[in-house]
C-alpha cells in the first residue's frame, strides 16, 4: 500500500507482479439422458456418485426386470476414475411434474381446515415421486420408496411462530426414520429473515424458447437451498408475529403448523414402457419400428442438444449421450457434433452403431463425418452395473467419459486418452469383440478409435483420432482437447480487457498472462513451441480506428507417439558397435 506524501521526502513502494493466474474452473464432461427421478431438462451440476444418485437415482424396473440406465453406469465409472464434476440433464418423453405435499393443518386444535398452511413441491419430477397412501401399522407408508419423499412438521412453537421442517425418506417408518434434511426454526412472517421461502427456496425453471434460442425460465424470488423440495405457496401468512417486545401481535397462532406427516403426491410422467416398447442395454437397437432406446425416442433428445449449445451458461469439456447411435438417430448425433464445433470449447464422444455390429459398417458409418469436435469408439463393452450388479453390455460412450477423466486426473487433457497407461477400461469385464490388426487397422483408417484386447492389459483403448478426414494436428483428440484449454484460458482473459482502453497497457496486459500460461504448458509438455502477437504490427490506427484489440496465437502441439518402428540388424561375430 502507498504511503502518503504530507512533507518533503522519499517514499519506496513495492509492487509485486508475481501472482499467478488462477486458471478457470471447469465441469469435467455432460452426459444427457434418461434417469429414474431427478429434474427435467434442466442441467444439474453432480459432484460424486452418491451426489448423483440423491438427485437422479439408480434403478428401476420394467417388465418385471431390473434395469440401469448408460446414464447411471456412465456417471459411476467417471467419478470411479477421477471425475469431479459432471453436468447432467435428465431425458423424458411426454409430459412430466412435480410431487405436492398432502395437507398440512395449522392449529393446535385444527382450527384452519379450509385449506393448507404451505404447500412443498418436489425438485424431481414424475410418477416416481408419488408417496400419497395411507401409513402402514408401523407408520412406514405404502407406496414409499428411496426414491420418493415424506414431509413431518415438529417443535410447532406458538409463542414465538415457529416450527421444524423434516424431509424424509420416502421408504422409512416410525421406528427407523430416514431424515435427508432438517429446517429448524422457520416462520411463516414474510417480514421476518427466517420466512420459510426464503430458507427453503421457491424458485422453479422451465424450458423455454424464443426462436431458434433455448434457455430455462426462472420464476420465484428466492434460490433453492433444498437439495430435494421448494415452497409452491404460503396459504397462510403470519406478518410482524411478534411485536416489539417478542410477544405474539396478531391472531396468527392457529397458522401454525401443527405436529404432523404426510407424503407427496399427483406427480404425472414416467419413462417406462411395457413390453417391446422399452429397449435396454445390447436391444437398443430399433427393431420396434419407433426408434425407441431405453424408453426414449430420439426428438426428445432435441430440445437438451440446443439447451446445451449455450456455452455462456454451461460449461464441460465433453458430452456424450449414450443410448444415440449414428445409425437410427442421425439427427441428434449430427446435431450434438454441430454444436460442439459451434461452441469451440468442448467435444462430442459419439457411438455410429447398435450393438451386433463389423468394423466395415462402422466405418462405413464414419464415413460421413468430418468433424474434429468429435470422437467414436468401438466395439461395444460388458461391465457391472454398479447398482444391480449384473453383467450388463454398454456402448462405448458410456464409459469413455471415464477414460477422459483419468487422463485429466492422472496428467494433463493435452495427453492421449489411450494406451496402455490411461487406456485401459478396468471396469471392463470383455469387449464384443476382440479386434485383430487388421481390425484395428480398418477402424483407425476410417477415423474410428478401436478398443483393443490384450493379454496382460484387458481390454484397452488403442486409438485417438478425431472424425476430421483430413490429415492435420487436429485429426488427433489429444490436440483438439489442448486447443480447447487453450481457448478457454484465453478467452477468458481477453473477456477482462472488453470496454478497456486501447492503448499498450492493455496488450501488455494480455501478454503478462497469456504468455506465462502457455509457457506452463509447454513445461508440461503440451507445447512444442509457442509466439504471441499483440502489438502495433496487428493493431494498426485502422484497427484502433474501428474499435478493435486483434492478438494472433501460434503453437506448436505436442504430437503423441503412435507408431513405433524399431530395426534390429544381425551382424557377424567380431563386429563392433559404435
């Protein structure tokens, strides 16, 4: 800090230019889809696997058998191998909404009956979330599961206004209750700071459009802080409850919650069909006629893939959604892959074919692309699902997210997420298909990534390339992947210097960062070299004239190493090496 100058004198100031530059945070990848509970269409931030399963759950069942969504076995294996955070938005077909809670009286003696005191609402939509039924002999209800909620109102305090809120479990009872979260002290006094809207949340989005733009809609004043409810409504208010000296001012008392529970209730939607309607695992493939995949068909993909081409308000740095496959869902597959090259900072990992499928029709499938935003895999992989247990086929979408978290993880995004160091798929019990060279040969030459089986390895991805058909940096994922860093960093620092003034300061302000950066990813072998320009040379007064900062960036990736060619030479006895 300055020292000010009052007489005659020399003052010393430092000025330290050391700080480093905090680079940006990021989710790790998106995964769209369908999932047992959770919102709709609404992309929610998870940070572990549990994290997920609170708020989108596991299993279900159809037909009599149980079943996991890619979505769930994607979600597991990423946070399994490094994952931090992950985007994900729930795909429903039809029309879904929340759970209500059943009526909650005021009163000690239930004075108020004509309507409920407040009204909750659940986060999570659908059928699923119906609790409504009377209570069993040990106050467990009937149709509650661990999917679904309870609500009970404890310490109704008439003196001061007050009551504990209780969310439960959906599937516990009197002896064992399952308490997910407890709001303690909440009023029903607009006016007063623990008001129970503002505690709890009531704010709800929907998805809306306006042309060819989509984003959510939000309505309610006051942010969510319930991982699982928000307030509907407050039927009966209780403004300045209490008067200056802390006494009860009005006839508000029978407002006041009594001691009660009840459930939640008149949720509608639900994704699970009967019969042939539902196609899970390896039958996802359309042999319905309706293009159906896991209880989906494909346009209700669309309106996500646009929600999410809104790189402003969400941020990952790749998306899949497996249960899509080029073949009989062309339009989305084509249409996500748009958007991410529209985006510029993030990639789609896509699968071309159904499960059952040769090398030569999938790279025949391949053939249409070129695109270096995105990446396909193949074949199809076995693993456990997690939550049922079972040995269950995937795409390979569903579990490379994993692959690219644990390159993430374990070095940096620039290095190859293949190989027998980050490649190789441990949750893997067996690929469709054990791919020969020549295999692999065909499926490289087409732009398509084999996954590999080896002897002392397992199963292993063995490949990097891009969909771009033409040869270049870029046809690689590992050198796309270090342009995205790259421009998101950048990017993010030219958004700082905007409405700035136009002078040297500025550029020099641009460089002060910029280059330290890049300097730190070529010592960590990103880069093989480097230059930035921003100077008099490309900002003319022209350029100035027309409001205008123009900086020019030129790199040199690190290539990976993927062909290996080693010569053994036999010489006679008596010959020396040199």
């Amino acid at each position: 800090m300055s020292e000010t100058i009052v007489s005659p004198g020399v003052v010393l100031n430092e000025n330290d230019q050391s700080f480093i530059t905090t680079q940006p945070i990021e989710a790790g990848a998106a995964i769209i889809g369908p999932t047992v509970k959770g919102p709709v269409e609404k992309p929610t931030i998870v940070t572990s696997y549990s994290d997920y399963v609170n708020k989108f759950g596991t299993t279900f069942t159809s037909g009599s058998q149980v079943y996991s969504y890619f979505t769930s076995i994607s979600a597991y294996n990423y946070f399994e191998n490094g994952g931090t955070t992950l985007l994900v938005t729930r795909v429903t077909s039809g029309s879904f909404t929340p759970a209500t809670s059943s009526f909650i009286s005021g009163g000690t003696a239930g004075a108020i009956s004509s309507g409920s005191i407040f009204t909750l609402e659940t986060i999570s939509e659908g059928e699923i979330m119906n609790s409504t039924s009377s209570e069993l002999s040990d106050g467990a209800l009937e149709s509650g599961s661990v999917d679904n909620l309870r609500w009970q109102i404890t310490a109704p305090n008439t003196s001061s206004g007050t009551f504990t809120l209780l969310i439960r479990r959906g599937d516990d009872d009197r002896i064992s209750p399952v308490v997910l979260e407890t709001w303690n002290n909440l009023s029903l006094d607009p006016l007063a700071s623990n008001y129970i809207e503002k505690i709890i949340g009531n704010q709800k989005e929907n998805l809306a459009t306006d042309g060819s733009d989509y984003y959510l809609e939000l309505t309610g004043s006051f942010p969510n802080n319930s991982r699982y409810v928000r307030v509907k409504s407050v039927n009966q208010k209780t403004p300045n409850y209490l008067d200056n000296a802390g006494d009860p001012a009005g006839n508000y008392a029978d407002f006041i919650p009594v001691a009660s529970s009840g459930s939640f209730g008149a949720a509608e939607g639900s994704n699970i069909p009967t019969g042939k309607a539902g196609r899970y695992y390896q039958n996802i493939n359309d042999d319905t006629g309706a293009g159906n995949t896991q209880g989906l068909i494909g346009s209700d993909y669309d309106d996500v893939i646009n929600l999410l081409s809104n790189k402003d308000e969400y941020i990952f740095k790749y998306i899949t959604s497996p249960g899509l496959y080029n073949a009989d869902y062309s339009s989305q597959i084509s249409s996500l892959i748009t958007k991410c090259r529209e985006r510029g900072d993030t990639m789609a990992i896509v699968d071309l074919k159904p499960y059952n499928s040769t090398p030569t029709l999938v790279v025949g499938e391949a053939a249409g692309f070129n695109n270096s935003y995105a990446a396909t895999y193949w074949p199809w992989l076995q693993t456990i699902d997690p939550n049922s247990g079972e040995q269950v086929w995937v795409p390979a979408s569903t579990m490379m997210p994993g692959v690219y978290a644990f390159t993430d993880s374990s070095t940096e995004p620039w290095f190859a997420p293949a190989g027998t160091n980050r490649g190789v798929l441990s949750t893997v019990i067996r690929a469709e298909r054990k791919l020969t060279q020549g295999n692999r040969d065909t499926l490289y030459e087409g732009n398509v990534n084999p996954i590999a089986t080896f002897p002392n390895n397992g199963v292993v991805v063995f490949g990097q390339k891009t969909l771009q058909k033409k040869r270049s940096a870029l046809d690689r994922v590992n050198v796309r992947r270090l342009l995205i860093e790259l421009k998101s960093f950048i990017g993010q620092v030219a958004d700082t210097l905007v409405f700035e003034q136009n002078t040297i300061a500025t550029r020099n302000e641009f460089l002060s960062q910029v280059n330290p950066y890049l300097s730190s990813v070529q010592q960590r072998e990103g880069l093989t070299d480097f230059r930035v320009i921003m100077d008099e040379s490309n900002n003319t007064p022209d350029v100035i004239d027309n409001n205008k900062l123009v900086g020019q960036v030129f790199i040199q990736p690190t290539r990976t190493v993927e062909f290996i060619q080693i010569d053994f030479t036999v010489t006679p006895t008596g010959a020396t090496f040199e």
